[in-house]
C-alpha cells in the first residue's frame, strides 16, 4: 500500500506553534499507521525541527499528537483544540 497522504494545515514559519496535519488519502496508508514515513518526510523537509510539536486530525476529524525525537515517530499522544495555540 502507498504512504500516507497528508496535507499542511498549519505551519509556523516561526516554529512557535505545533505543525499541524490532516489525513487526505483514502486509497492509501493512514497518518497512524505511517507515522515513521510521515515524521520522518517532515523532518527531511525542514518541517519539524527536534521539540516542535506534530499534531494531526485522522480521517475520522480526531485530533492527535504524535510524539517523536530523533527524526522519528515514538508514540501518540491527545491533543485538544487548545493545543493548536502551542
């Protein structure tokens, strides 16, 4: 199956604030379960410096956080719409 296809939701030039995504794909893997590929995609892209958090909403609109370090995906967490603020 294909990788995760995701879109940019929110993405702080500054850093400040969590990089957020959004699952866009249905014909192939989701967010969750190609996390290492998506972390590590955003990390390669500059996107996700070490300390900046990932949150993303899944295909069902939930919002989760991914944790990670060392460029890749360690475990999820939750997340609220007050996380978005940082």
């Amino acid at each position: 199956m294909n990788h995760a296809k995701y879109v940019i939701v929110q993405d702080d030039l500054l850093d400040e604030l969590p990089l957020v995504i959004r699952d866009a794909g249905t014909d192939c893997r989701s967010v969750t379960n190609d996390a290492e590929h998506v972390v590590g995609e955003l990390v390669a892209q500059g996107r996700l410096p070490p300390g900046r958090r990932l949150l993303y909403y899944d295909s069902d609109g939930e919002l989760t956080e991914i944790i990670h370090a060392g460029g890749m995906a360690i475990a999820f967490g939750s997340a609220t719409e007050k996380d978005l603020d940082g």
